[in-house]
C-alpha cells in the first residue's frame, strides 16, 4: 500500500510538472505586444544619400524602437522603374526633376507630402594624387581618356553632368570618353580606383573621401539647382509612420548628420 501511495504522488508531481510546463511553452509561443505592433519602412533612396541616411535612421530607432527602416538606394531612374512596376515602397527620396515630374503626374506619390529636403552641387573629381584635370577644359585634353558620369537616361548626377557640360560648351568634345555608371557612387568608385581620369559626382558625395581630388565645383549659372527631395508614395501600408520619419529628416537631429557628410540641409518650410 505504501509503494503504490508513492507512485500516486509521483505521478502527480509529473502530471504537474507537464501542465506548467505546458502553460510556459505556450506562453513562450505568444508574439510579444512590440513584435505584433512593430512597423517596417522601406525608403527608396538616391545612391548619394547612401552614407547619411543608415546613420539617421540609427537615430531614430533610437527614439522609435518598433520601427524598423530598410533602404534599397540606386539611381533615380532606377528606383522609379522599380515603383512604376509596384514594388513595395513607403518613401522616395532623392534628385531629379524628370523623375519626380513622371511619378507625379502617374499619380504614384501622395502630393501633399512632399518636401525639398537637401540641396547640394555637382563637382568634377579626379584620383587623389592626379594632376591630369585641374578644370572643366582639360577633359578635352588628348591625354585625358575617360570620364564617369552617371548614365543620364537614369542617373540625375549624370543629367546634371550632360547639362553643365553643354553649357560649358565641352559635351561635344568629350562625349566620347565618357565611361556610364549605374549611379554617383559607381563612378565615385571608378574615381577612387583611378579606373578612370576624372568624374562628376555630388558634392556631398566628396567629402571625407581622401582618395579623390575636387578639381571644381560646377557653376550654378550652368545647370539647374539641385534638390534632394522627399514623398510618402500613394501605395504606402504605413502612411502615418513614413510621414513621421520624412519629417524627422527636415529636424535639427537629422539635419546636423546632413551637414557632416557634406549636404545643405534645407529651411523646414520647404
């Protein structure tokens, strides 16, 4: 008798333990009340915000940890392609007027969002210890062989190059040297390798880089102001949240991190 009242309470000991048990499994299986409200943001950014803006949303993660933003930069072109063909996105950032025009009038990005956020300036660069360029006119040199810009059909920078070039009066005289790149921070890589002798790249793309040259900067009198603009697109899942970051890009926060890696933050207003 005394054999089977010990087997009865070990019995129920480890029907007790498996209940628990139980209940601490389920329990582990339940989605925390963070994880159910987290929200993803994908930017589609300009290749030449590609430095600035991992630091930026590291901020403000920081103030908004349910938040998570991914980034997918490229060319301008290239990212409206992507858009135009429904690929899932909540903000545009980036240059370019001829691309903003057509994602405006395609009805693609919600209008009374948008924003001017940065400006910055194109600039002519060669390697770091290059004497070959010093100006706009020794890309007509003989010895001067290639040039990167991006490719104009998708790349702003490179639009802005084949403008300035013509108004300079050279694209003619040096349209045959010309190398395309997928966008500024291709050619900056060109540049940097001395892959090639000199190319076009934003300004805020040149700084802190000491593996190139800044040989000059393009006059504004020879191409169009360049802004870096910002919109919540029509098709966003989280609205409300992508607003919340665009604006946080015009703060005081975001704008110090602009001005370090060499762009013009621009007044809240506009």
């Amino acid at each position: 008798m005394r054999n089977i009242k010990w087997i009865s309470i070990l019995v129920c000991g480890l029907l007790t333990l498996l209940l628990f048990g139980g209940c601490s499994q389920e329990k582990a299986n339940i989605p925390s009340n963070k994880t159910v409200n987290s929200k993803n943001i994908m930017v589609f950014a300009g290749a030449g915000l590609t430095d600035a803006l991992p630091e930026i949303s590291k901020k403000y993660s920081q103030l908004h940890p349910d938040v998570k933003i991914s980034f997918n930069f490229a060319g301008l072109g290239t990212l409206q392609q992507q858009i135009e063909q429904g690929a899932p996105c909540d903000i545009l950032l980036g240059p370019g007027e001829k691309q903003w025009n057509t994602l405006r009038s395609e009805n693609l990005i919600d209008k009374a969002t948008e924003k001017k956020i940065l400006s910055d300036k194109l600039v002519l660069i060669t390697p770091k210890d290059s004497q070959k360029v010093k100006s706009f006119e020794d890309l007509a040199l003989p010895e001067v062989n290639k040039i990167a810009i991006g490719d104009p059909a998708v790349v702003p920078g490179g639009e802005w190059a084949k403008k300035a070039l013509t108004s300079l009066g050279l694209f003619e005289k040096v349209n045959s040297k010309f190398i395309l790149a997928k966008d500024v921070q291709q050619v900056r890589t060109y540049v940097e390798t001395e892959n090639v002798d000199a190319g076009f790249i934003w300004k805020s793309n040149a700084t802190n880089d000491n593996k190139i040259r800044v040989a000059a900067e393009v006059p504004e009198n020879s191409c169009p102001p360049i802004f870096f603009r910002g919109a919540v697109i029509n098709n966003s899942k989280e609205k409300e949240t992508a607003l919340d970051f665009l604006n946080y890009l015009k703060g005081q926060e975001a704008s110090e991190i602009f001005k370090k890696y060499g762009f013009v933050p621009l007044d809240q207003k506009q």
